[in-house]
C-alpha cells in the first residue's frame, strides 16, 4: 500500500505526518484514510481504485491510488465546511449568481464567495493541489443524503478550466443519482 500510494506528496501537503520507519508511514496512512489496517483499507476504498483505474487516460500515468488518496483529503477537508441540508431546487436556483463570479479573476474574492453559496445549498466545496499520479480535475459525490461534496484539483491553473470543472461536477449532483462518484 505504502509503495502504490504519492507518500512524498501526501508529506509535502502536511496530509500525514513524515515518519522515518515503514510501520511508522504504515500507520500514519492507516490513521489518514480512517481504517485499522490494510484489509480494512482495501474493503472501504476498492471502490475509488477501480473507479479510479477505469477513468485513467491511456496518454497520461495515472496512479489510482493517488486518486484515492486526493478523494480521502477532500472528505476530510469537506468535513470543517458547515453546510446546510442538501437542496437540489436551491442549487439550480444559486447557479445564475455563481456563474456570475466567473467574471471575477482574482480567486481570493470568487472562491470564499463560491463556497459559501455552496453550503447553503448542502454542498462542500474544496479545492487543493492533486497529488503526482492524481489527474482528475475535479471530482462529485454525496457524502450523506444531506451532503454533497464537489473537489476542485486546480489542474492547468486556468480560469476556463476551473469554471468548467466546476459547472461539469455540478452538473453532476443535478442529474445523477446520490450513490455514486463522478470523477
């Protein structure tokens, strides 16, 4: 597990602490993906492996598991957003207002302005750098029945690509089913 996943990266982004011995990086994963050990970890996340693996391009490397890692991070960063119960009506209706923050370039002012609409409308907006080997742009799904998470990766750093990113996984909790990961 410890050689599939980006442990450098996961270091870097402070998502685990560094630790000098395998038991000790072993343990520091365990602790961040919330299980108690590695069957438990392949029994909770062989979902977003596969979902992961399946979504691969076959011109880019892609780790699947560096995806998994960057879903668990956005579940624990969703996890300090308050947001109210999810309200599919209420996302519509906020979409014309957050499609006007586009026209915004400096992401300091859109971003906290995004996310707050966001939350009253029950989704948790991220956004954070991916890990090396995570390709995705962005990624959906629901959390609960009253909570929905839309994460955003920053890849390609531009103002089209992120709007669109964003409107696309959106999209997503509008027209899709509650049980399943859009990535």
């Amino acid at each position: 597990l410890i050689k599939q996943l980006p442990m450098g990266d996961m270091r870097r982004f402070g998502w685990i602490d560094a630790a000098s011995s395998h038991a000790a990086r072993l343990t520091a994963c365990l602790r961040f993906f919330d299980v108690a050990d590695v069957s438990a970890w392949h029994a909770r996340y062989r979902r977003e492996v596969s979902v992961a693996a399946f979504r691969t391009s076959p011109t880019l490397e892609a780790n699947p598991y560096a995806v998994t890692a960057w879903l668990r991070q956005a579940e624990i960063e969703s996890a300090q957003i308050a947001c109210h119960r999810w309200d599919r009506g209420a996302f519509i209706a906020k979409l014309p207002e957050m499609r006007t923050l586009s026209r915004l370039k400096d992401p300091q002012q859109f971003l906290p302005h995004l996310q707050v609409l966001c939350a009253s409308c029950g989704v948790a907006l991220v956004f954070f750098r991916a890990p090396k080997g995570c390709r995705a742009s962005g990624a959906t799904r629901f959390l609960s029945t009253e909570k929905a998470l839309i994460a955003l990766s920053f890849r390609h750093r531009t103002d089209d690509h992120f709007w669109f990113t964003f409107f696309h996984e959106a999209a997503h909790l509008i027209l899709h089913a509650k049980d399943a990961l859009f990535l």
